[in-house]
C-alpha cells in the first residue's frame, strides 16, 4: 500500500536540510563580505607612518665661555678653545657629524669632537670682536636622530691654530640646561610615498590593501607664521594622491597640524591632511 505522506515527507526534510547546508555555507563562506576597520586605526597607521619615517629630535645645549684679560686674549684674533674630557650633556652620540657649534650670530663655528664612555674633547677656533669679561654664548646641537640613524650635520672640522689658550687662566667655560627640540623633515615627509612607491609604503605599514589613503600638506609662508583652517587648497603639497576614492565610499579626515624643522632648531607650521576610505 502506498503512503503518499511519507513521501511528502521525505521531500520536506530533504529540502530543509538543504536549506540549511546552503544557509550554512554563506554564514561560513560570507561572499562579497569584507573585513570591517575602524577609520580611526587607519588613520593612526598613516600617522605613524608619517611619525616614524619624518620626525627627528636635536638636543640643544647653550655653552657660555667667559674670557680672562691675559695677553693670549686679543680682539679679532682667532683663539683656540679646547675642552676636554668634560661629561657630554646629551644622551650618547659618538660621530663629529651627530654635532654642531653655533655663535650667537646663528654662523656656524667648525669643531672637532671625539665622545668616549660619556666623556668627550671639544676643540674649536673662534675670533671675537670685542674682548670683555662677559659670557660670549654658542649653542651645541646634538642630532639625537630617534628614528632615522643616517641623519647627520654636515658641518666638519678645522685644525686648530696652535694659540694654546689655558683653560683657567686664559678662559672658562659653562654648560647650561639642555633642550629638546622635536619636528618633522619636510623632505622626508614629501617622499614617504615616493621611496619606493606607495604600495610599498602601504605594506611597510601594515596598512589594509582593500583600503587605501591619501596624504598632502599645506606649509605656512616664513617660520613664526601659522596655516589658517581655511587655506587655499591650490597650495598644498602632493605627498599620496595616486588614488581616489570610489563614489559612495565612506571617507575619513584628520588634519594634524605639525612641525618642520630644520637644522637648527627653527620650525615652520604645517598642516599634514590624511584621507583613508
């Protein structure tokens, strides 16, 4: 005898079970679905990105030389200073080229440095215009390069003229306190992209390759200026514009508003905008 309900049945339970495995498999599977990142833990790649391969540091350390009316000592003659084995104010640094002197004129005066176990010798030459007991000030830079240790100064030595000044009686010296002067290289800022290429930067940031960014900045005019909020958009500096984004694409901005630094010290604003959709 037949038994047209079972075999209704059957069918029923077949094609639940089905529907089941289909159901399944798109909850495993997920086609066309793509991993959710939250915009602000792009953005903050891309700025540390930016940090890590542009910004350095300079340690500057005024020195105070106070000279002695001995017959050594002459107005606009050039006179030899050597300090030696005094304690290096700044946390390491082995080169001449990590160094530099300054006058107080912002000219700068070639030296020799050696650095050893904390202790280093310092020897310049320098002619004063004037002869007075008053400190004469110089700034001593260090380049403490935190991120990038090819960095250096460019300034070199000069051999010393033989005047043998004796500090204590001809001259003194004092250190005063050290500063940290923190800032961005303007160059290597504009060439994140461009060293190699922007893929590349992409991967050496670990940054998604389904999404992508853009990078520009716009500089104030002399250093002491600021870049207004509203600035001409004509101005700024391509850095990583090789993309677009994609109509109807979700997109997220951070402006940082930055420092370039130069040599010396001096900075200049600037306004770093990131884009990442």
């Amino acid at each position: 005898m037949f038994k047209r309900g079972a075999s209704h049945a059957d069918w029923a339970v077949s094609m639940g079970i089905f529907i089941i495995y289909i159901l399944s498999m798109f909850i495993i599977v997920q086609p066309g679905a793509q991993k959710v990142f939250r915009e602000d833990n792009l953005i903050k790649i891309v700025e540390d990105g930016i940090r890590g391969s542009s910004q350095y540091t300079i340690e500057r350390t005024p020195i105070f030389v106070t000279l002695s009316a001995t017959p050594k000592v002459q107005p606009g003659v050039k006179l030899d200073f050597k300090l030696s084995n005094i304690d290096v104010p700044f946390e390491g640094g082995t080169s001449s080229d990590d160094y530099k002197l300054v006058d107080a004129g912002g000219n700068v005066v070639p030296l020799t440095i050696t650095v050893s176990d904390g202790k280093a010798d310092i020897d310049f030459s320098y002619a004063f215009a004037d002869v007075a007991s008053r400190p004469y000030k110089f700034d001593f830079y260090f380049l403490k390069s935190a991120y990038n240790s090819d960095d250096t100064f460019t300034d070199t030595g000069a051999p010393l003229l033989g005047n043998d000044l004796v500090e204590g009686t001809d001259y003194g010296y004092q250190f005063g306190s050290t500063e940290k002067i923190v800032g961005y290289d303007e160059g290597k800022v504009e060439a994140v992209c461009s060293s190699p290429d922007y893929i590349a930067f992409k991967e050496s940031l670990g940054y998604p390759l389904t999404k992508e960014f853009t990078i520009y900045y716009v500089k104030a005019a002399a250093p002491g200026d600021s870049v207004p909020v509203q600035y001409d958009y004509d101005s700024r500096t391509s850095v990583c514009e090789s993309v677009e984004p994609y109509q109807q694409a979700s997109v997220f901005v951070k402006e940082l508003v930055e420092s370039f630094m130069d040599s010396g010290g001096a900075k200049t604003q600037a306004r770093i905008n990131i884009r990442v959709w």
